[in-house]
C-alpha cells in the first residue's frame, strides 16, 4: 500500500516537474532563438548572401553537424542512464557514469577534430563539390579553424545531459543563447576589421562560453569531475556501444542539410546561404515551442519506460504530440504565408539585397511544410530511445535519407535551390511516417484515433487562419512590413482562438493545464 502511494506521489511529482521544466525550456528558448535571429540579421547585415558567407556555411557544417549529431546522442544515452541511477538513488554511480561519458567524450572528439582539420580540402570537396576556387580554399581555412569546436560543444552536451537527469533545465537551455551573444559581439566589434574571420574565431569562442556557462549548475547538483574510463561497469559499455546507432539515427535532419548544400554548392552564388537562413526560419517555432515540450518530456518518459509504466507513457505521449501539433500547424501556415515579409524584415538590409529576399523567402515556403513532420519526430524519436531501442531510428533515418538524395536529384535542375528544400520536407515526412508505423511496437495498445481527430480539427483551423491572415496582408501591403507583421500576427492568434473553441480542440484545454502546472493524465 505504501508502495503504491508513493509511486503514485512521485507521479504527480514528475508531472509538475515536467510543466516547470517546459516552461523554463521555453522562455530560455524564446531567449536563444531571438538572439539567435538578432545573430543571423548581423551576419546578413554585415556579409549578405555571397561567397564569403557561403565559404563559412560550407566550413561550419561540418563541425556544426558532427557536434550536433554527437552531442545530441550523447544526451540521449545519458539522460536514460543517469535518470535510472538517480531513481534508485545511486549517486555515486551517477556521478561514476557522468565521467565516463566526459572523458570518453573528450578522447573521441578530440580524435575527430584531428582527423577534420587534416582532412577539410577532402571534406570541403565532398560536402560543396562545385565551389569556385577561391570559395573553396577560404571554407578549408575556416574549416581547420573551427573543427576543434566540436571537442568544446560535446562536453557541453555532456553537462546538459547530467543537468536534464537532474530535472535542471535553466542553464543548458541558456547555453546557446549564450554563445550567440559572443558571436554577435565578435562581428559587431571585429566585422570590418576582421572581416568573415571575426565571424569565424567569434564562433570558435563562443562554443567555450556554450561549455563554461553550464558547469556551476553542474557542481550545484553534485556533480564532481575526476579522470577515469569505463572499465567494469556493463550498463555504461552498453550505452557507450549504443552511442553508434543512436549517432545515426540522430543524424538525420544534419545529413539532410548537408545534401542541400552538397546539391546547392552548383547552383546560383548565394543559394547554399539562401537556403541556411530559410532553414534557420523555418526552425525557429520548433526550436521555441516544441523543443521545449520534448526536452522537459524525454526524463519522464525514460523514468515511465524504466517503471514499466506504459499508460502513463502513453497518456504523455499522446498530450506531448498534440500540444505539438496545436502549435506547429499554425505556425507553418503563418510560416508560409507571411514568408516575403517576414524575411525582408529581418534580413534585408545592408549587403542583403531583394534578390537574396526572394531566394530565402521561397526556400522557407517548401522548408515549413515540414516544420510539422519535425516538429513531431523531435518526441517521436526520444520514445524509441526512452525504450532503449536504437534500431528504428536508424531504419527512420535511412528512409529520409534515400527519400531526400531521390528528390533532389529529380528536382534540382527544375527548382533549383527550392527543390533541394522540398527534399528535406518529403524526407522529414517519410522519417515521421516510419516512426508511427513501429511506435506499437513498444506501445501495442495506444490508440490514435482521437489524436487523428484533432489533427483534423487543427489543419482545419489553421488553413482558416492563413486565409484569414493573406487577406489581412493584400490590404496592408503598402504599409509597410513591420505593421504587417504585427497586425497579422495578432489577427491570426485570435482567429485560432476562437476556431479552438468553436472546434473544440482538446489540446487547447491541455496548453492551458500545462501552462497552470496541471499536466494530468486524463486523456479526455
């Protein structure tokens, strides 16, 4: 009977943790994506869309996606492990495992950026084939310069993970907030004296700031750093061997981007930039809203899959993809609408030019419509490796992958860099679909119908909503785009307000349940 109660208090306990945790993710969010932006609007201001921003997106890709596949699956084998140890109150092996994983980090990043930095005229060739010369040799340099962030990043990733298994969120989700600011300083401060390479050494310092500014809260929660590899303990070899799979699953949406500029690097000059800024827009409602719903959900879901407890897994589950959905439908439509302004706002100024406005703006148009497939695959994915179940992630990501190279190669040379766009969105869309058709596997009893019932009622209200909002922006077209924006925006959030009550949208009610620190399990 007390085991009962108890199990039932620290449900209740993680559930109030998990509507705390997505909050702080997502002020820190807001916070990281709008210094984010202010970040890209000065390099754009600063460079515009031309060889020498190309050359920095060639040689950042490379480190930027190793650091984030790596980093990323670093969190997703810590987090799992480190909670399990924490529940059973075993801190001395979480505080064992957490540097295992740091020092084996350190070993193995450090041997990557070695192999990078020797390597980069090879993986510059490879990644951006068809690059002019002199693009070309000013990404290798660039590249050796800021291949040895990935060391930095991934044992920040490390800390981020320990810090999450704590229930602490603040300080990681600041971290890259953080490091924009340092970039930002770097270009304002050193941009005309140093040219691209203030952008280029800012980036490189930033990534030290992105690792420095989590260790107090580190420390703060116990943990102590000591030299040491994993030696007897079976758990930690499983997940450091587990780490393989999980890198290629959770390569997916960087492989995508590499083939874009792989693709792009043919095209007119200023089309792999063009193609970043819209990726980078189209990301933005994903990397606010719902990376905070699936940072504060994954513990929980690792704590019910550990306990076995499959209802209250699924009962998460199924409000953490609809609270998704409710935000990610609009905000594609709007995405999508809005785009022209949108862009030309933010970006067109300085060496920006109309031409570049377009080139972005129809980039973002195919780019949100798979802003929901990634908005969705973000939980998706972390319900397989809640499971321990690194297989369908890779069969996922191998889908995208061969579904992405397919329709580029049929459409690059009609759509140009567009083509390469909708290349990500269908193969986001083919990854999402893979995960839905294995999801019974770990949870046999979960029923969708309900889910797929309000996903209609959503894509409904939404499209209403765009309508809504291109009428209101046919009107206002010669007023400017900041007062379109605006009034748009407001417009179209009370028109989705009115259309989930008239719709009767449960998510709405869970939004609300949520915000109010009411996350239950009802599922009504």
């Amino acid at each position: 009977m007390n085991a009962k109660k108890s199990l039932e208090t620290s449900s209740k306990t993680l559930k109030k943790n998990v509507t705390a945790a997505a909050v702080i993710v997502l002020m820190m969010n807001l916070v990281t994506k709008l210094l984010g932006f202010v970040r890209e609007v000065v390099v754009a201001q600063a460079f515009g869309a031309t060889m020498f921003t190309d050359a920095y997106v060639v040689a950042y890709t490379l480190p930027y996606s190793t650091q984030q596949i790596i980093g990323s699956a670093i969190v997703s084998v810590t987090v799992p492990l480190l909670t399990k140890y924490i529940v059973e109150q075993k801190d001395r092996e979480a505080n064992d495992a957490a540097n295992y994983f740091i020092n084996s980090t350190a070993l193995l990043m450090t041997a990557i950026a070695l192999i990078g930095i020797m390597a980069a005229p090879l993986l510059v060739k490879i990644t951006a084939p068809n690059l002019n010369e002199a693009t070309a040799v000013l990404a290798v340099r660039m590249t050796r310069v800021m291949f040895p962030t990935i060391i930095l990043f991934c044992l920040g990733m490390v800390l981020t993970g320990i810090l999450n298994a704590h229930r602490r969120f603040a300080a990681a989700a600041f971290a890259p907030a953080f490091s924009s600011i340092i970039i930002i300083l770097f270009v304002v401060f050193s941009g005309n004296t140093l040219g691209i390479w203030g952008l280029a050494i800012g980036t490189v310092v930033s990534f030290v700031g992105f690792l420095l500014i989590q260790v107090p809260s580190s420390v703060a929660v116990g943990y102590r750093y000591y030299p040491c590899l994993p030696h007897h303990n079976e758990e930690i070899r499983t997940a450091l061997v587990s780490l393989l799979p999980i890198i290629l699953g959770m390569s997916v949406n960087q492989i995508y981007y590499i083939l874009n500029r792989f693709f792009a690097s043919g095209l007119a000059e200023g089309s792999i930039s063009s193609l970043n800024y819209g990726a980078k827009l189209a990301q933005l409602p994903s990397g606010i809203f719902v990376a905070a719903i699936a940072v504060a959900i994954y513990p929980l879901l690792s704590e019910y899959a550990i306990r076995d407890d499959l209802k209250s897994f699924e009962k998460s589950l199924e409000k953490g993809l609809g609270i998704i959905m409710l935000l990610a439908v609009p905000a594609a439509v709007g995405l999508m609408v809005l785009r022209v302004p949108i862009v030309r706002l933010l970006f067109e100024h300085g060496a920006f030019t109309a031409d570049d406005t377009l080139m972005t703006a129809s980039s973002l148009l195919f780019y949100a419509v798979g802003l929901i497939a990634y908005s969705l695959i973000m939980v998706l994915l972390r319900v397989f490796f809640a499971f321990r179940d690194v297989k369908v992630p890779v069969i996922a990501g191998l889908g995208g992958i061969l579904t992405n190279i397919f329709v580029s190669v049929v459409t690059v040379g009609v759509m140009g860099h567009k083509g390469l766009a909708l290349a990500t969105t269908a193969a986001s869309i083919v990854n999402m679909l893979i995960f839905f058709f294995y999801i019974r596997k770990h949870l046999p009893e979960m029923v969708f119908r309900p889910f797929l019932c309000s996903c209609g009622k959503i894509v409904t209200a939404s499209l209403i909503m765009g309508a809504a909002v291109a009428l209101i922006g046919r009107l206002l077209a010669d007023g400017g785009d900041l007062l379109l924006i605006c009034v748009s925006v407001f417009a179209a959030i009370i028109i989705y307000l009115i259309l989930m009550i008239v719709f009767k949208i449960r998510e709405g009610r869970w939004l609300v349940e949520m915000i109010r620190g009411k996350f239950s399990r009802s599922g009504s």
